[in-house]
C-alpha cells in the first residue's frame, strides 16, 4: 500500500519509509492512499487479537520492507487479550488495558517497537511524555536490544506510577526529570528530531501519536469488537471513545471505512473545548490546553485533526458519521462514583468521559482506554475503596528505578552525548 501527506506536497511512500520518516516532509500526517474494502466473511469476532490483526494489516504492509514481517510483528503486538465485556441490553465494554503499561497505548507501541526492529539495526527512540505514552513507549523498545530510549518528562509533575513506569525498564530506557513542563519537553523532543547533527550521530526516530505505526495497529480492536458486537446483535453499534490526540478515534474511523459495523464513533473529550466547538461551528481553532481530571486527553490542538479532516472533507460528511461529547470534571467524577453500582465497573478518568457520553437505548461500544489503578489518587477517593492493582502493574512497583535529573533544559541537547 502506498501512503501519502495530508498536505499533498509529498511523494508517496510505502510503510516503511512513512514510519522511518514520521512526519511527511511537507509537514503533513500520512494517511493511506486508498483503503482496502474487507470481505467480512473472511474474519471472525472470535479470531484471537493476533490473527484478526494480521487479516486486517496484511494489505497496509504489502510491498513494503515489512511485508514478509507481518505476522511476527503482529504476534509481537497483539500478545494480550482485548476483552468485550457486556454491560447492559445495549452498552458494551471494550478492555484496552491488559497490555504491560495497562493502557491502549501499549498496542501501539508494540506494533510500532516490532516494525522499527526489522528496519533498522540500531536507533533511538525519543519521545515526551505527560503520562501514558512514555512508559508504553519505554516498555515496548526496552525488549529490543538494538534500541535506545530517551523519555523526556516534567520533573515532579506525574504521579508516583507513572513516574516508577518510565523509569523501571533497565540500562537502555533513559528517563529524563525536566526541570519544566511537558510543552518544553515536547519542544526539546522536536529540536532533537530537527537537528541534522543529532540525527546523524543517534538516529533519532519519533514514537508520538502521530506515526503511522501506532496509529494502523489501533484499527484492529475497533474492528474485532465491532464484528463481534454485530455478531451477537446484528446491530453496527456507535463507538465511544475517550479522546485527545485524535489518534484512537481516527483508527477507529478508518476500520469503519474499510468495512467493519461501526455506526457513528462518538468522541468523548473532557473539558479541552477545541472539537466540540469545531463541531458546532464548522470553523477549527486550537485552544490552549486545560488541566482536567482525564490528563492524558488534556489537549488543545489534536495532533491528528489533519486525518480527521482529510477523511470527511465537509462538516456534513463528518457530522454523519463522527459526534463529539464534552465531560466535565464534575461529570467526570460523578461516573466514577456512580459505575460501580451503574455498570459494576471501576473506571479510570478517560473511561468516564466514554461512559457519561452513553445515549440510554443507542447501541454502543464503549472504549477503556486505561486501567483506574493507574489513576488511583483521583479514584479511590471518589468511590471510598482501594482499586484493585494486577499483577502487572505490582510486578513493575518491585523494579529497580533510575532517573536522571536535568536541571537545565536549555542545554539538554547539548549534553546529551555524556549519557547516551
Ligand atoms: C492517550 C489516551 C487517551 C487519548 O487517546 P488519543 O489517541 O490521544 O485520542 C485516552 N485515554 C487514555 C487513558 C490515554 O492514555
């Protein structure tokens, strides 16, 4: 398959060269040329993650340096069960959060991990993080022995667990305290993946929502649960998904195209306003972001608007098929104490934005995008208990941690050779 910039400025590429690359150098976001219609009849709601996955990729890999990888990577990828849970008549429940760092991110950057194994021998991974992409990230490469990872976080501003899983993943996963905040993070992350020096010295290669090796590999578990869903009901149900990036909810949009029985993708966002009023207006204008409950949805100008907005050129062609639902803190902590007895679930921030977005007697998925022990501090609280914590996460608390403080960010970059 052959992918192309947004910005159409750019040659074509193959997946290869769109995941070495990143960003297209017109300074668009990749996106497939065309999309493949699937033969539902060819998958089945009760295939196994990996085996669905690899029927739904193997036409997104072909002819590139990939394709006679694609069941490896995707075995790699999809080692951990993706559970649809019911919940009542018409709301289901879709458990992303089985992976080592218990978030959906983890699906992401195990596909994206595989796939730079295979295309190049030796890099470096660099990527910012303000809670859950880092420890997916650091988890993911930290198997490959070829790869170094710089984490870059705000010095004192995560939590104690997201601070221990960034930090555990042993000699070639460096986390960096910043003595800042995560915009300045983001920012040292750009000026590294900018810089021809550096670039030439550590192979610098990009792990953010925006490449493609994340966002492809998300499509599969919409996909599976639509198709099962359907199976059981006959019904093409909505998808609601906690959203920030975008990155989740354009995944899912293009597992709608291909085929698979999704009836609307609902966004649900916290307070951050941009989509919402996008939606209302008709007219884009990014926002400065907000602090909310939900933090790892806490963004003012979506990094994958451009796909959204490549894929439904008209507000009337995305109002048909995609919908947005602010949540408010307050809200956000209403669902969190109400869905124990509502849903006899616990649920982290994210998940509450999902489920307070339910429409009574619409059929929908809705989307776990994060374990609630991850978010203990807000949750517990809130439902006056302790959240139970798996095992996963217990074994990663017993690790050795190590972090290295930069004081200065300014003269980051510069001294980076003394570490790596
Ligand atoms: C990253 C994240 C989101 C938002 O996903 P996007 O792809 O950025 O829209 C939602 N929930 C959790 C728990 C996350 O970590």
């Amino acid at each position: 398959m052959r992918f192309r910039s947004t910005r159409k400025q750019s040659p074509e590429v193959d997946l290869s060269l769109a995941l070495t690359q990143g960003l297209a150098p017109d300074g668009g976001l990749y996106v497939p040329c065309d999309f493949p219609s699937v033969t539902l009849a060819n998958f089945k709601g009760s295939d196994d993650p990996a085996t669905f996955a690899i029927k739904l990729l193997t036409p997104f890999l072909k002819h590139s340096a990939l394709e006679r990888h694609t069941q490896d990577i995707c075995r790699k990828a999809f080692n951990f069960p993706l559970p649809l849970k019911r919940l009542n008549a018409t709301t289901s429940m879709l458990e992303l959060f089985h992976g080592p760092t218990l978030a959906f991110k983890d699906v992401g950057a195990r596909f994206l991990a595989a796939s730079m194994s295979k295309l190049q021998s030796r890099s470096t991974v660099i990527v910012a993080t303000s809670g859950d992409t880092g420890g997916a990230v650091a988890a993911a490469f930290s198997e490959y022995e070829d790869t170094i990872t710089l984490i870059l976080y705000p010095k004192g501003k995560i939590s104690r667990r997201q601070e221990i899983q960034l930090t555990c993943w042993g000699d070639r996963v460096h986390a960096f305290a910043i003595n800042s905040d995560f915009d300045r993070c983001q920012k040292l992350v750009k000026d590294a993946l900018g810089s021809s020096s550096l670039q030439a010295r550590h192979r610098f290669i990009s792990a953010n929502s925006i490449s493609l090796g994340r966002l492809l590999p998300q499509m599969v578990y919409h996909a599976r649960a639509s198709l099962q869903y359907f199976e059981e009901t006959g019904i093409a149900p909505d998808l609601i998904i906690p959203s920030g990036n975008l990155g989740n909810s354009v995944a899912a949009l293009w597992a709608k195209r291909v085929g698979f029985p999704i009836r609307r993708v609902i966004l649900a966002t916290n307070a951050n306003s941009t989509l919402a009023d996008f939606f209302q207006s008709g007219v884009y204008q990014p926002h400065t972001t907000i602090a909310t409950l939900a933090n790892a949805m806490d963004v003012g100008n979506p990094s994958n608007i451009e796909r959204l907005r490549d894929l439904y050129p008209t507000m009337a062609q995305l109002r048909n098929d995609v919908a947005v639902n602010l949540v408010t803190d307050d809200e956000i902590r209403k669902t969190i104490r109400s869905s124990p007895q509502v849903f006899g679930e616990i649920v982290c921030p994210h998940t509450a934005t999902a489920l307070q977005s339910i429409t009574p007697g619409e059929h929908a998925i809705v989307e776990a995008t994060a374990h609630p022990s991850k978010f203990e501090t807000i949750v517990e609280p809130l439902i006056g208990k302790a959240v139970p914590v798996p095992q996963a996460l217990l074994a990663l608390e017993s690790r050795p941690t190590r972090s290295i403080d930069v004081p200065s960010p300014d003269t980051f970059l510069n001294d980076l050779a003394q570490w790596i």
